[in-house]
C-alpha cells in the first residue's frame, strides 16, 4: 500500500482537529486541567495548558512524521513495501489511539464525567487487537515488530516469533477490553500482568526458536543488502 494523499487524509484530519480543538479551547480552558489518572480511575496529576491542551497534538505530530519517513532510514527499507498495508494500520491506529485520548481529556476538561479505567481499558484493547492482526505480516526490518537479537539474525525465529506475538496483542487486546468493561483497579491490573507475560514469552520463544535453528541465517531486510525474506 503506498503511501498517497487518499490514504494520508484521514490521519491528517485527525492531527488537524486535535490542533484546531486545542487552539478553540485555549482561551476559556482553566490554568489546571487533568493530564494523568492513576491506576484507580482517579486524577493524580494536573498540568497547565500547553501540556493539557497542546502535549498530544504535538506527540501525534511528531509520531506521524518518525512513522512516515523511518523507512528511508531503515537498511532493509525495501522490504517495508512488503507488509505496506500492515505498517499503515499500525500508523493509523496509533493516531487515532492518540485522538481518541485526546478527546477524552477535553471532555474531563469540560466537566464530563468519564470513567477512566473503562475508556483506558477499551482503548487500549482495542489498539492491541487491531495491531496484533497485522503483526504477523510485518517483514524483517530495523524499526518495526518484536526485534530482538535472536529474530534479527534467524529467518526462522523472526517468523514464527511474530506469528506468536500477534497472538498475544490479539488477545491482550480482548483482555484488555474486559478489563475495561469490568472497570475496576484490579481487572486493570490483571490485564497488565496478562499483556507482560505474553510479551516476555515471545521474546523467550524467539530465543528459543533461534536455539534450535540449525541456519540461523539473518532475513533479510536486517542487512544493508535487500532481498527475499
């Protein structure tokens, strides 16, 4: 999927309204407005109002253009044109993660009652389902995907490893999004725990299928030379 205006436009709308809703509430947002809860829904920090209002239009900002051009930085660029569609929805689910939150904040800010665990919860569930159903079809590169030093120098590991590890975002994200419709300290908790366990088996079992290896040949894409992975 190559990148065109077309597919561009609706992660620019997105940056867009957070900026133009950020400039609308400038003038009437109060000088204390809620940036952090913690883990039991509550409030446990407060910020002025350029990290309130302006901290994560200019995060998605500056997350749009590292994901928009790491490829021309990454020696195995070439291989990014093949899992093209799946970078793209990874690109895009973060945008709209990062508006969806903002959105929520300028609600709290306006005096709606939100509750924090259930939105976090959903959310969050849902960024990890979304990019767990593409993972596996991310290509050997640099920036993107579970690399650690045993998926970067076995085919095989980086394979299976990530076939893996989109299984577990798959169903991390559905924890997640219990956890959420449950809304309580502990589901969160639990969820976490859940989400990091899974995390840790797949770097374990990319070390273990890189062990059992007999080539333990590095695909390709991870090499200044591009071919076939």
């Amino acid at each position: 999927m190559k990148a065109t205006w077309k597919s561009e436009l609706p992660l620019l709308l997105l940056i867009a309204a957070m900026l133009a809703a950020a400039a609308l509430s400038w003038p009437g947002a109060p000088e204390r407005i809620p940036v952090h809860w913690g883990i039991g829904g509550e409030v446990d920090r407060y910020g002025g109002k350029f990290e309130g209002l302006l901290l994560l239009p200019l995060v998605s900002v500056g997350i749009y253009l590292m994901m928009r051009f790491l490829p021309r930085l990454d020696p195995g660029r070439l291989n990014y044109e093949r899992f093209a569609g799946a970078y793209y929805t990874m690109r895009a689910v973060a945008i709209a993660m990062l508006a969806v939150l903002y959105g929520i904040m300028q609600l709290v800010m306006r005096g709606v009652a939100v509750d924090m665990n259930r939105a976090i919860g959903l959310v969050v569930g849902g960024m990890l389902f979304v990019i767990g159903n593409v993972l596996g079809k991310v290509r050997p590169n640099w920036f993107v995907g579970v690399r650690t030093p045993w998926t970067l120098s076995s085919k095989r590991s980086w394979t299976r490893t990530h076939r893996l590890a989109g299984w577990v975002f798959v169903v991390g994200g559905i924890v997640w999004m219990g956890a959420g419709v449950v809304g309580t300290p502990m589901a969160m908790a639990l969820a976490l725990g859940i989400l990091m366990a899974g995390v840790v088996s797949a770097i374990v079992y990319s070390y273990l299928v890189w062990k059992g290896d007999p080539d333990r040949v590095p695909p390709a894409g991870t090499l200044p030379s591009n071919g076939d992975a």
